[in-house]
C-alpha cells in the first residue's frame, strides 16, 4: 500500500494522538486538525505530522485543512457526557455542525473515505445484552444525541453522494494503562480498536461498527460503510 495522505480530527487528544503515531508509523503522511481544547501537543511530540490549529465550527478552518487529503480520521468532539448536560448548544456545535463541516469539506475536496469515531451512548442504557449493530439506539445524554445525528448525517453522504464513503464506529469505553501524553510515551502500551467483539471484551474493550465491511486490518478497527446512491423522492 502506498503513502496515503490522511486527515486526524482531535489528533492530539487520546484516541486521536494514539492513532496518528499508529498511521505515521505505517508510512502515512498525516495532518492534524485540533483546538487543543481537551487535547495536548505533548502528544504529538516528535512525530513528522502538519499540526494545524483550528476549529470544528469553522467551516473554512476544517475546507483548509482537507485539502489534498485522501482519508479523514473525525475524532475532534467534546466528549464529556456532563459537560452535554450542561451546556449541549457547545456540544451539539461542535459535534454535529463540526461533523457536518467534516464531511461538506469532505465533499468539496473529493475526499475517498471519512471515519467517524462514535459511541455506545447512542444506545443509551439498551437492556439488549450483548449489544449488537441491530440493538435500536435510544441515546439518553446530549452528547449521545449529538453522535447519533452526526451518524446519520454520515450515512445521509455516504446515500447522497455515491462516490463519498463513510465509516462510522461505535466505541465503547477505551482504556489504556496510560492516557494520553504519557501513553504516548510508552507506546506498547497504547490504545488499539479489535475487529472482533469478542477479542476486545476479553480486554475489557469494544469497538465495532454500525453495518457489515471490515476496514484494512492495519487499522486495527472494526469498521463498516454504508454506500448507496441517491434517487429523486428517496429520503
Ligand atoms: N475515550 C473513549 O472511551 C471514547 C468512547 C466512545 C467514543 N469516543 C469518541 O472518540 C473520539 C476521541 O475521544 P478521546 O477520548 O480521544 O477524546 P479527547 O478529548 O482526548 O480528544 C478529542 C480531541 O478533539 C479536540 N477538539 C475538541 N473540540 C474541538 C473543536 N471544537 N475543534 C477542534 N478540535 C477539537 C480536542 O482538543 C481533543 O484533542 C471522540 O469523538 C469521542 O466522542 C471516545
């Protein structure tokens, strides 16, 4: 596989700082996009990345940094469930208008692929144990209300624009013997999503997708898209 140019959204936060070592590890010419608002340019550290500082919200922020790039990696988001309850207008803002701005940026640069990192809480407390792809989601939180329509509006692109592609994983939680900045720092510790449930809940971790296709297994993550093509009068 060749050097492929990629976009991390929320790059220097846990997650995010955890899979630009993983992607320049591989050979991949990485750019990130982050506020550092809950994020930390320790954890990019010595790593050959383009650091750009800018805004989810600011749809020109998020166009300038797509440029050229080939895959989109959207970890950027106010994670906090009770910051959601305390001020969901700042969540919903940054987790939906900042998705939305993701994929028109996307579009307008005929991005291939954008990966959309969601969450469990779009099931909210589901008595449907174990939870599946199918379990119907009823998120509770704001913050699982904005992941939810940031999903559908990933979908909703991945139906319009047929050549548009669009991954969307379900995390759970995410533990690492270390979390950020120092988690980097001893990077055998460090985060990695399983493609099988049940390798992950031996971990005590899970990570899966809403529909069916297994993403390149360098990712390590379980990941699915849904592509279809728009039709006049479909919704
Ligand atoms: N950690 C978990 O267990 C978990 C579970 C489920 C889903 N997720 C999702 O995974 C993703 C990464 O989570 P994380 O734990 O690494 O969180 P994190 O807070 O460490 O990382 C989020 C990153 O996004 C950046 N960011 C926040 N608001 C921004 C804005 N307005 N503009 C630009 N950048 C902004 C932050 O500075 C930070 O670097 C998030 O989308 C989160 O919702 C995480």
């Amino acid at each position: 596989m060749g050097r492929m140019k990629a976009l991390v959204t929320g790059g220097a936060g846990f997650i995010g700082s955890n899979l630009v070592h993983a992607l320049v590890e591989r050979g991949d010419e990485v750019r990130v996009l982050d506020n550092f608002s809950t994020g930390n340019r320790a954890n990019l550290e010595r790593l050959d990345v383009e650091v750009v500082e800018g805004e989810l919200r600011s749809y020109e922020r998020v166009h300038a940094a797509t440029r050229g790039v080939e895959v989109v990696y959207h970890l950027g988001a106010l994670g906090s469930v009770p910051r959601s309850v305390q001020d969901p207008l700042t969540s919903n803002a940054v987790n939906v208008e900042g998705t939305l701005n993701v994929l028109l940026a996307a579009r307008d640069e005929g991005v291939r692929r954008v990966v959309f990192s969601s969450s469990t809480s779009v099931y909210g407390t589901s008595p449907h144990l174990p939870t599946s792809e199918s379990t119907p989601t009823d998120p509770i939180s704001p913050y699982g209300v904005t992941k939810l329509a940031a999903e559908r509006y990933c979908i909703s692109f991945s139906r319009v624009y047929h050549s548009f592609e669009a991954v969307v994983l379900r995390y759970f939680n995410v533990p690492a013997r270390r979390r950020a900045s120092t988690t980097l720092r001893r990077r055998s510790e460090s985060f990695s999503a399983s493609p099988s449930r049940s390798a992950s809940s031996r971990r005590g971790r899970e990570t899966f997708a809403t529909r069916g296709r297994t993403s390149p297994p360098r990712a390590r993550s379980s990941a699915t898209s849904r592509r279809s093509t728009w039709r006049p009068g479909s919704s």
